[in-house]
C-alpha cells in the first residue's frame, strides 16, 4: 500500500463483503436451480428408459414403432421444432 493511501473504511468493507455474499447467494441459487434441472432430466431419461424396455420385453413389434417414436420425438424437441 501507498503511504498516500487510505485503509478502506469500515463502510467499504462492509460493502465489500455484502458483495461477495450477494455473489455466493447467486452462484448457490443457480446450483441448486441445475441440481433440480439435472434430477428431472434424469427422471425424464429413467422414465423413457422403462416405457422402452417394457415395449420391447412385450414384443418386438411393439418395441420397435415405440422406440422410433420416441427417439422422433426427442429429435425435433432437441432440434426446436414443433412436434
């Protein structure tokens, strides 16, 4: 430090470490925000996964259509197109 420069005052520190909360608040609530996001797309997955495999240990016939089907659906939802 200058011998011209002031320490911060207790004001700005004060501000200082408001700020840095204020960004740990954030960064806390976008994590939890993704964990949910991540936990549902994983549902989605697990769910799409027993109607595939519940289709196939029906039949084949039945396994087939549903699983092109879904994968078409997946595509143009993944691609932003209407479905």
């Amino acid at each position: 430090m200058d011998e011209t420069e002031q320490p911060p005052t207790t004001g700005e520190k004060v501000k200082a470490a408001g700020q840095l909360a204020s960004l740990a608040g954030v960064a806390a609530v976008g994590l939890g925000a993704a964990i949910i996001v991540g936990g549902l797309l994983v549902l989605l997955l697990l769910i799409l996964g027993v109607v595939i495999w519940g289709a196939w240990s029906i039949s084949w016939v039945i396994g087939l259509p549903v699983t092109v089907v879904i994968v078409y659906v997946l595509i143009r939802m993944w691609t932003g197109e209407s479905v």
